[in-house]
C-alpha cells in the first residue's frame, strides 16, 4: 500500500495543472516520507482521499482532506507538497511556493519539493528563475534525466537555445527515460521545426510508451507545442514513423 500511496500521491507533487503521475518519468519512488508513515493509516488515508478529488480537479474537496490529514499531525511534508499542487491548480501561486518553501524545511534532503518550486517558476513563465532553480537541484537522487529535460525546456522558452545545447548534447542515450526523446522535440519545436518535433515525439510514444511520456509529453502541450490529449487520455494519432527520420542522435536537431 504504500508504494502504491506514493505513486499516486508523486501525481498530486507535480505543479503541472494535469494528473501526471511521477511513475511516467521511470524514476522508483521511495515510498511515503517518515512523517506521513509516522502518522499512520488514518493519515495516509486522508491524504489518499486527497488525492483522489485533486484527480478530478475537486480543489475544495481536496483541500478539506487535507484539512482532515492535519487533524490527524500536522505539519507533514507530505500535506504541503500536495497544497501547494492544489494551489497551482487554482493559479495561487504565491501560496503555492510559500506551500512548497514548507514541504522543503520539513524535509530538507526531499527532491521533489525543491523541484516542484523550480516547476512552479515554469508554470507562471518565469524561465530564467526555473532553469537557475533546476540547475541549483544539486542532488539529482536519480533524476538526472528529468532535471536535464525541463532545464532544456526553459532555456528554450526563454529564448536561450545557445544554453540549452550543451545540457542537450550531455544527455545519454540511449537513454532511461523518455526525457531524451522530449528535450529533442522541444529543441525542434523551439526552431520552428514542427516534423522535427512531432518525430521525436512519436519516437518516445514508440519506445517508452504512453504511460512513461505522459508528462513530458503534457509539457509540451502546457506551451502549444503539441496538441492536448483525447478525452480519454489517449494521445492524437501520430504520424508515421516510416516517413521521418532515423531515431539516433547523429539524426540531429535544427541548428
């Protein structure tokens, strides 16, 4: 139960306005903080149920979960990490960071609370601040690839693809997760290059799978970049792969 409570609740981290589970970026999650398994069922109940309104977008319904897990301890890293998603989702976002700024003094040595602060930049379009605050994630604690892709992903929407390249050109490949594929398809959209960045793409859709690229995939859709998925999760059509160019790096990206 517990990892399963932790990967959901890693959806519930993430300050993307979508449900994106943190399982799509291949990382293995450690399970709930000693906090909230300190606190016990009654707690992580709450926090689950939490979780389940902030997957329907209940915001309020959510909140009032949290209300209930605080009942039981309070001040649970966990707990704020979700307010803050919860925050972000309703475009407060000053109350978003201040939730995040918490998760991190109760857990100092957690990755995701600092992460999701430099998300939070990215959210409200301050590139510049997110690609120093993903770079300042000094301990990557096995996500390397992850941080790798978003500090791609705001050099270019700042504007700064001479930045962006060397942190491209460092990552491996092949590659643990679709990270690779999608900073590649970001590089390519950035340059106008629209079949460039369709390629990569469909390319990681092909390799990975859909559950594995979901939130890379949603970050792009976030700045126009891809079109939204179905209704039903699902990701549009893509374009043959038989008609696009060979997946290795030596294909290359835009200049």
């Amino acid at each position: 139960m517990n990892r399963s409570l932790r990967n959901r609740l890693l959806v519930y981290a993430a300050v993307l306005v979508a449900a994106l589970p943190f399982s799509t970026f291949a990382v293995e999650p450690a399970g709930p903080s000693q906090a909230a398994l300190d606190a016990g069922q009654p707690y992580l109940r709450a926090l689950q149920a939490a979780a389940d309104a902030y997957a329907t977008h209940d915001f309020s319904k959510a909140l009032d979960r949290l209300d209930v897990a605080d009942g039981i301890q309070k001040d649970v890293p966990d707990t704020w990490i979700m307010r803050g998603a919860i925050y972000a989702g309703q475009r407060a976002y000053e109350k978003a960071g201040d939730a995040f700024e918490k998760a991190a003094k109760l857990n100092p040595t957690d990755f995701w609370a600092p992460y999701n602060s430099a998300e939070l930049l990215l959210l409200e379009k301050k590139y510049a601040a997110a690609a120093a605050a993903f770079e300042r994630l000094e301990v990557y604690g096995g996500h390397e690839e992850l941080v790798q892709f978003k500090v791609v992903f705001a050099y270019l929407l700042e504007g700064k693809p001479g930045a962006a390249k060397p942190v491209l050109d460092a990552m491996k490949f092949p590659s643990d997760t679709a990270a690779y594929y999608y900073a590649h398809a970001a590089w390519g959209f950035a340059h106008k290059d629209e079949k460039e960045g369709n390629y990569w793409s469909n390319a990681g859709l092909k390799v990975f799978g859909l559950d594995l690229c979901i939130a890379f995939y949603d970050a792009l859709v976030r700045v126009g970049w891809l079109p939204m998925r179905n209704p039903d999760g699902s990701v549009p059509e893509p374009a043959e792969l038989s008609t696009l160019p060979a997946a290795t790096p030596e294909a290359g990206v835009s200049p």
